[in-house]
C-alpha cells in the first residue's frame, strides 16, 4: 500500500448539523437586517429605553417610539457582545458554557395546562407543580440547564414569577433559567435572589446561577417590561436570552428567509439595547419562531419548518460569533 501523507487545510465534520444556509445565504440575510433597521427601525415601548437608545446615536421618535438603528451601532453592539457565556449551577458540576457549536440541553417551558403525573388529570398547574419539575430535571443527566417548565397559576399575577422562582431556585442544582419574568423590578427582584445563592453580586457576576429570558413581540417591536428587563440584566452583568417567537405567515412572512430576516432584526434590536445599557454585558440569540398553522390556529413548535427556522437562527449566531438558544427538538 502507498504511504498518504497529511493533507494541508483538511476539514472534518464530528457529529450532525444541518446546513441548510450558505455563508452567503447567511450574509445576506444579515445585510438586509440591517436595511430594515436603518430605514423602518423597530418600536421600543419604553421611555427609557428610548433615551438609551437616543443617547447611544439611534434615531429616535419620541412620539411613535420608532428607532431605526444606524449599521455601525449595530455591529459595535455584536461586536461588544462576549462570544461565550457562563451558565453556572449551583453545583460546579452543572457549569455550562455556551460558545460557537458547544451544544447544551435544556427543558422546554412554560406551560400554562399540564398532564398530573400521578393522577392523569388535565389541570392547571400550581407553584408546588413547579418546584417539582425542577427537582425532576435535576435528577435527568441529560438536561443541562433548567428553564421554568411551567407557570403555577395558583399565584398571584403581581408575584407569580417570583414565587416561582422561589419554587425553582430551592429544587435543583443545576442553573436555572427564568422565562416569564412580568417587570424590570421582578428582574430586579430575581437578580437579587441569584446574588443571595452566590453569596453576593460580584459573586453572581463571576458565576451566574441565574439568567433569563425576554421576548421580543413581532413584528418588530419591543415591549415596555421586556425592554426594562433587558436593561436590570445588562447592568447587572447576568445573562439575558433575547428570544423572538415571530410566526411564520403570521407575524412575519411566510417564508423562511423573510422570516429570518425579522427574526434577526427584533434580537439584533435587543443586543443593541443591552450593550448600550451595558456593554460587554452577556446576551444570547434566542428563537422559538416557527409557522403558524392556520387550521388549527396553533404555533407549532414542533414543525420541520421549526427546524429549519433554528437552523438558520444558529448559523446566524455564529455568524456573529454569539451564543445562541433554539427551540424545538
């Protein structure tokens, strides 16, 4: 047999991805985010926010709440935005870092109506039915990182969240990921249950046991408590998801590419908020976007469209070199 020596920029490919956009596909998709920023802008329904953003060299209408985004404030805030994020349990055996192709796992969340385990009855859930899902999640090894898997509907609006943070919070030891704070002083609140774990702010800072997340609402718009917990995050210096859950012929067009170029735009938006409020503070690029079913009325988080939709979601976060959370599986 002849002897075959090295090869020189050989590439290999460890473990399955879907590929289904181009580098250039991808640029693209970027440059026309930028277009519909810089020339239709996006709506902040925060006033301060809009002074941060005014402050930071946006275009700002005070009266629409309409900002359009100029493409070097954009890049500056990809830019200024860490490439990794620590996503640290309450035991250091949980730690995970979000980085490039690093894949982690969590839960899906959060549930409105659920299952009894025990009794197969179709109920609501309750805050004890949340602290339940964590101590379930933190006894499966291939769960990561705990999202709140449900809302306990047994408490009251104006400290739901909190509450069920308590619940989380006092169930596993794994990090734990908030997704339905109500304000920027829930945020607040929640913060400082995290640094109270972690044994003070600088603490929490180094090593984040909590984070969560805010959802953009399509299309193209930011709302006033989403933008306010975006901000209480960034100068907190604790990592924020910044997920869109655009629907494809719904709130935004009906195709793929269409759709992504929204869905860029509203997290785009975000990132540039949080690194005004703070820059260097940790974000990651979220999407739970999918299509809209007009028969039954439903988003189908489990589409192939969905699929390809996060595909293309990941493909964009490294091409900004950013963390990045998808939905589905």
């Amino acid at each position: 047999m002849p002897t075959r020596n090295q090869k020189a920029s050989y590439t290999t490919k460890a473990g399955f991805s879907a590929d289904f956009f181009t580098h250039d596909e991808v640029s693209a998709i970027h440059q026309a985010s930028l277009e519909v920023l810089r020339n239709t802008g996006m709506k902040f329904h925060n006033k301060e926010a809009l002074a941060v953003l005014k402050d930071g060299g946006c275009d700002v209408d005070t009266g629409t709440g309409i900002v359009k985004i100029p493409e070097h404030i954009v890049n500056g805030a990809i830019d200024s935005a860490p490439s990794h994020v620590l996503l640290a349990g309450r035991e250091k055996r949980h730690d995970r870092v979000l980085q490039g192709s690093r894949v982690a796992w969590t839960n899906f969340g959060a549930g409105v109506e659920m299952y009894d385990a025990f009794t197969g009855e179709f109920r609501l859930p309750t805050v004890k039915d949340v602290g339940e899902t964590a101590l379930v999640v933190d006894a499966l090894d291939v769960i990561d990182v705990y999202s709140q898997a449900i809302v306990g509907r047994d408490a009251p609006p104006e400290t739901g969240d909190l509450l069920a943070a308590e619940a989380f919070l006092s169930n596993t030891t794994k990090h734990c990921h908030h997704i339905d704070l109500a304000s920027g002083s829930a945020a607040a609140r929640y913060i400082q249950m995290g640094a109270a774990i972690a044994g003070g702010m600088d603490e929490l800072r180094a090593r984040p046991v909590v984070s969560a997340l805010i959802c953009p609402t399509s299309p193209l718009q930011m709302s006033d408590h989403g933008s306010s917990i975006i901000m209480e995050f960034a100068r907190s210096g604790i990592p924020i998801n910044i997920l869109s859950m655009g629907l494809a012929g719904g709130t935004t067009p009906v195709t793929v590419a269409g759709t992504l170029v929204v869905h860029n735009c509203e997290i785009l938006g975000g990132i540039v908020l949080n690194q005004l409020a703070c820059k260097g503070s940790p974000v990651i690029y979220g999407s739970s976007t999918t299509t809209f079913d007009m028969r039954c009325i439903t988003a189908p988080v489990g589409s192939p469209e969905l699929g390809m939709i996060a595909a293309g979601v990941a493909a964009l976060a490294q091409f900004y070199n950013l963390p990045s959370y998808t939905a589905g599986g």
